[in-house]
C-alpha cells in the first residue's frame, strides 16, 4: 500500500536561509500519516471517543538533500510491517524524483489513559 501526499514549502517552514528547517520534515511526514489514515477509512476522533489513540513510538531519519522555499514537494508514506501491537511505515520526502528526506516510523496504539493497547483487528486489516 503507498500513499502519496503534496506539500508545498511555504516560508514559515524555512530558516533565514530559505532552506527547509529538519523539523518541519516531521511535521511533512505526520499530515501525510494523517492523510493516509483517513483515506483507508480510519475515524481518529472516533478510536479517541472509543479510548484508543496512536502514537509515534520511534522515528529514524536521515536528511539527503535541502527543500527549498517555494518547492512542491511529494510525501511517499509505505506500509512496511503490521504485528497486532505495532506498524512500522517508510516515509520518504521528494522534489521531482529526488529524495529529500527519508524515515522510518514506528506507530503504536495505547489507550487515552496512556496505557499500551493492541492495534484493533478491524484496523490492521485496512492497513
């Protein structure tokens, strides 16, 4: 499953030098997540409602080439492995191909009283 999402840099994601700042790539790569989960049809507000929330549990990146102000830019979010307590998801940033930035992401469920829970089977077979 890949799910692709558009971003366009917009000055308030760059530093005084026109290059995006490494912590709005996190910030990229999560409306891509969110983006991806409502499109399969997940309910966040309602899973939150029902006591189970995710959670990003690990994240490793590695930063490639700079975005820069202006560019349009393309978060590719994949499925890489599913077990019934976690997903793990590789997320890349691009510009035309390129390959700007790249994660992994590890995602993990736990109730709203912050105790860890399992994904819900109804969900992991949508992902």
């Amino acid at each position: 499953m890949i799910h692709q999402f558009p971003v366009r840099v917009y000055y308030e994601d760059t530093d005084m030098g026109g290059i995006v700042y490494h912590a709005n790539y996190l910030r990229f790569i999560e409306r891509a997540r969110s983006d991806w989960v409502r499109g399969i049809g997940v309910d966040q507000n309602a899973m939150r409602q029902a006591g189970l929330i995710y959670v990003v549990r690990r994240i490793e990146a590695d930063y490639l080439a700079p975005a820069k102000f202006d560019e349009e830019l393309l978060v590719t979010t994949r499925m890489h492995k599913v077990t019934p307590a976690r997903m793990t998801l590789q997320q890349e940033v691009s510009r035309a191909g390129q390959p700007l930035f790249r994660a992994e992401v590890t995602i993990v469920c736990m109730t709203t009283t912050g105790k860890p829970a399992r994904l819900p089977a109804e969900i992991r077979a949508l992902m």
